[in-house]
C-alpha cells in the first residue's frame, strides 16, 4: 500500500486544474481527498454537503480533521432541506438513490461555479462499488457526471477494497477514529428507511443506529463487525407502555460481518448485547415499540434494505 500511495501521488500531480473533492465524513472520500492534497496541495478543494441523512455528529469531525489535522482547503454546504424536499414522496428503492445522487450533482455545480473554476470532480469510490452499481444498486458515487457539468472525475480508489483503503488511511496518519469507522451508504439514511423518508423515520433511525453502534461499543465488539444500524419502515405494533396502549414503529437492527461488503454473515451477537440493544432503543425511543434482529445473509439479502 505505501508503493500504491507513491504511484498515486505521482500519477495526480501530473493533472492539470483545480480538483472539487466531496468528501462525506467517511474513510474513503477522506483518503481520496488526503491523497490527491499531498499530490496538488491548494488546489485540491473539499466540500462536505449536509444533506440531512447523517449519522448523528457526523460532519463537525471531519471537518475539524480536514481543516486543523491536515489544513486542506475545506468548505461545508448546509443543504438537508432540499435534499428532504427531493425525497418527499418518493418510495422505490432506486428513485430514493436517484433522487439523492442527482442532488448532490446540483450541489456540487453550484458550489463549482461560485468557486471555480475546477477542471476534476474527485470521489471516493472502491471497487466493490463499481461493481455493485452494475448489477445491484445504483450506488450515488458511480455512473459518471452529466455532459453539462463539464468536470471530468477522477476516482483514485477505484480499484481498492476498503481493507486496503484502511490500510492506506494509517499510512496517511488519519486519525483512528474514522479509520475504525463502519462505512456508511452515500445515499445516508435514505437507504436504511424503508418507504417513504420523514422526519419522524429519520428521527428513529439516527437515535437507534446510535444506540446500537454505542452498545457494540461497550460490548467491545464494535471492530469485529462490518456494519451495524437500525432501520426503520412504515410497519407498526401494538405496545403497550405503563397501562396504556401504544401503536409504533418496529425497527429493524442489522449487524454483519463482512470482507469486501460483496458478500455478507449476520452476527451471531450475544442474548444479552441483543437485549441491551432493545431496551436502549424501547426506553429511549418513545415512537418504537418493537425492536426486531435481521437474520438475513447476504446473498440472498443486501446488507443495506433499500
Ligand atoms: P449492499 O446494501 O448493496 O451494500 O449490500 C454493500 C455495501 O455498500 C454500501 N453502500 C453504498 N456505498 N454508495 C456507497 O458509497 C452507495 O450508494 C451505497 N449503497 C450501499 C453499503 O453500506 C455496504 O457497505
């Protein structure tokens, strides 16, 4: 990996113009932007777009990293209510995808032509997600630009699988906070609610991924699994809290273990973690009344339900 951060370096400072980075919190848009800084330095600009479908805190992190760690030209778009807007409504799997990807393009031209010009659009996408957009889900990050946006892409790990991307990331210094992080959907939140996104959905299953990703945390556990959140859908149940009867949500927790995110196990995870999960989520959460464990590998389940 350090011969491959050499040749990489080399190879980008040999291109011409400016380069818009997004970068979204996670480690692969962080090493790609890291990356392509210590090849061009200034003029490498990263952007970060809220766009409302976070994990909860993310944002503030990486850009504390980006502009004090590594003093990369660094700017954060607040833009959560209109990709919101661009979601009302929409329910199919692959419209929510669209809806999302297109919007991040929109953002992402406007903050070009304010700030440009900028010859390079960079991403970080991997491997796995090029061929997952083919066949399975049309990942946001894959695909190519429209014509009319005139910037020409630039993916420097697009052959890599994330464990070589963590490897590159310590290489780089990240800090190991993000290295440890789980990798998260371009799409958010989106993709891990089922139906429909609102804001009540989007409420629950920000506070119970959190929950789950904090019990694993405690358990100890966190590192050795390759994803673990909570998802959330239209279907409810009838609870019944004190003395009375409550009609809420179910949440789905997911956990797996994976290599390459191409295939993926369920996590055998402990009765009692488990139990944990549930009660945080129950007592913390006053909308959910059933918490339910996806037992489902992947084939013939995704690890992401939509
Ligand atoms: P699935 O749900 O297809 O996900 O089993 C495989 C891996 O890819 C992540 N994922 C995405 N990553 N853009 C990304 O950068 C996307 O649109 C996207 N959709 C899914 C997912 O979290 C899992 O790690």
């Amino acid at each position: 990996m350090e011969a491959f951060v050499d040749r990489a370096v080399g190879e980008i400072s040999g291109i011409q113009g400016r380069v818009l980075c997004g970068v979204s919190g996670g480690i692969d848009s962080t090493v790609a932007a890291l990356l392509i800084h210590r090849a061009i330095g200034d003029r490498l600009h990263g952007v970060f777009i809220d766009n409302g479908l976070l994990r909860q805190d993310e944002g503030d992190e990486i850009e504390a990293i980006f502009r004090d760690n590594f003093h990369v030209n660094f700017t954060a778009v607040s833009a959560a209510e209109r990709f919101l807007e661009g979601l009302r409504g929409v329910a199919d799997p692959e419209a929510k995808r669209k809806a999302v990807g297109e919007e991040f393009v929109r953002v992402f031209s406007e903050f070009a032509e304010r700030n440009g010009p900028f010859s390079w659009l960079a991403q970080g996408t991997l491997y796995p997600d090029v061929i997952e957009s083919a066949v399975i889900k049309s990942h946001h990050n894959v695909g190519g630009l429209p014509d009319w946006l005139d910037l020409k892409v630039l993916e420097p790990l697009r052959d890599l699988y994330k464990d070589e991307v963590r490897e590159i990331a310590r290489i780089l210094g990240v800090p190991d906070r993000i290295v440890r992080r789980h990798p998260f959907p371009g799409p958010g939140l989106a993709v891990r609610i089922i139906g429909e996104v609102t804001p009540a959905k989007l409420r629950v299953a920000r506070t119970a991924s959190r929950i789950v990703e904090d019990v694993l945390l405690e358990a100890g556990v966190y590192d050795d699994v390759w994803q673990a959140y909570a998802a959330v859908g239209d279907d409810r149940a009838v609870g019944v809290v004190g003395d009375e009867r409550r009609y809420g949500s179910i949440v789905m927790v997911r956990v797996v273990n994976s290599v390459d995110a191409m295939t993926a196990d369920w996590t055998r995870l402990s009765h009692e973690t488990l139990e944990r999960i549930s009660n945080r989520i129950t007592n913390e959460i006053e909308d959910v009344t059933w918490v339910t464990y996806t037992i489902s590998s992947k084939p013939p389940a995704t690890i992401e339900p939509q």
